[in-house]
C-alpha cells in the first residue's frame, strides 16, 4: 500500500489566517486523492477529492491541489474559524499497484486560536 | 436519513470469546470496508469489499474475519480476539472505488480483556 506522511502532527494558527496543510507519498501515483476532516471519537468526514488529471479543486473555504510531480497534494482552509479545529485526513488509493484499497495518513490536528 | 450504521458503539470483551460488529449502509453502495484506529497509527484497512461476495484483505487482516451476503450489510467477525485488537473501529462505504468519498458510520469502541 501507499506510504503518506502528512508533515505535521499539529498545526495551531490564527482566526482568520489561511491554514495549508501537506500530503505527501512515496509509492505509485494515485489515480485520486481524498481529504477528510475527523472529530475527536467520531468517523472521519469527506470533504473534496481531486483526480491525478486535476491540479486543483475547490469547495467553499476549502482548495485542494495535487502535484503528481512532487507527490504532494496541499489542502487550504482560507478565512478560518475555531469551528475549523479538528484532524484532517489525506487518503490515497492502490490503483497503481492494482488494488483498491484506500490507504490514510495520520492525519494533522489543527486548532485555530480566537 | 443516508448512513452507515454500526453496532454496538461499545464492546467489552474476553479474550477468546467471539463476537461480531454489525456495519449496514442504505445508500446502495457498492465498496464496503473496514479500518481500526489506534493511536500513533492512524486508521489502517482491514478488509474490503468491491461488491457483494467479493472481498480482500487490507494492510492488517489477521485475526478478522468479514463476509458480504447482501449489499447492505458488510459484518466484522473476531473469532477469538485478542488484547491487541483493543481498537476504535469503523465502517465506511462508497458508491464505487475511486470516484467518490467515503462514508464513514459512528465507531465502536471495543476493549478486550
């Protein structure tokens, strides 16, 4: 399966300021990437999913770029809020490997100070 | 309401004693799959299913067992759990592999003794 690593453990930043989040894997290319955000005991929550064809998506506050070249993808909450706090996931697919598995990183716990 | 449901939410258990954690979706789906959570791991995948009567392994399937009869229903056996699979575990499903996110249900918070 993929190797992720999602650069930091915990990220606190200011209300209001853009939070930029890393991705990045070792393996094969994907062929998507996901991004999810997870509450403390609860199931994670898909938020957006870009294709090894797209260089960037967006939703609301949220962008997402994917670079098959560095193998990294970058996940932007702009504008952010205390709501915002909570882990965010990155998750890769197998296809390149031929399987269909979804593999996650350990995600970055993010805390936006008032 | 579109959901996975899991249950139970919590679990405690002996060592040996075999239990099961059901997972049901209602939304049609066609991938199914399980991950355990642990601390300083992340989630790690189980088993999936890419439709019914067809599943594989994920990255750390010892000692669970699945089975997928219906599309509906994906069940995690432990036919003799352990103390190391004192876990958080979830249940997600997807429309298909690849295309879309995943739904994830609530957990379960399970403790072997």
């Amino acid at each position: 399966s993929q190797k992720i690593e999602q650069n930091s453990e915990a990220l606190n930043i200011q209300e209001g300021k853009t939070a930029t989040l890393t991705c990045n894997y070792t393996n094969y290319s994907p062929a998507y990437l996901q991004w999810y955000r997870q509450d403390p005991g609860r199931g994670p929550v898909f938020l957006l999913l870009i294709r090894e064809n797209e260089k960037e998506k967006r939703k609301e506050r949220l962008k997402v770029t994917f670079d098959t070249t560095l193998k990294q993808s970058l996940f932007h909450i702009t504008a952010s809020q205390p709501a915002d706090s909570a882990t965010y996931l990155c998750a890769l697919d197998s296809a390149g490997a031929g399987s269909y598995q979804l593999t996650f990183g350990k995600g970055t716990k993010l805390s936006v100070i008032p | 309401e579109a959901q996975v449901t899991q249950n139970p939410r919590y679990l405690i258990t002996v060592t040996g004693k075999k239990l099961t954690v059901t997972c049901s979706q209602n939304m049609n789906h066609e991938y199914m799959s399980w991950y355990r959570q642990d601390p300083g791991l992340g989630l790690r995948q189980i088993y999936y299913s890419m439709n019914v009567e067809v599943t594989d392994k994920g990255d750390v399937p010892e000692g669970y067992k699945v089975s997928r009869k219906e599309k509906r229903n994906f069940p995690l056996i432990l036919e003799s759990p352990s103390p190391n699979q004192t876990s958080l575990y979830f249940c997600a499903s997807s429309p298909r592999q690849g295309f879309y996110g995943y739904t994830f249900g609530s957990g379960t918070r399970l403790t072997v003794v």
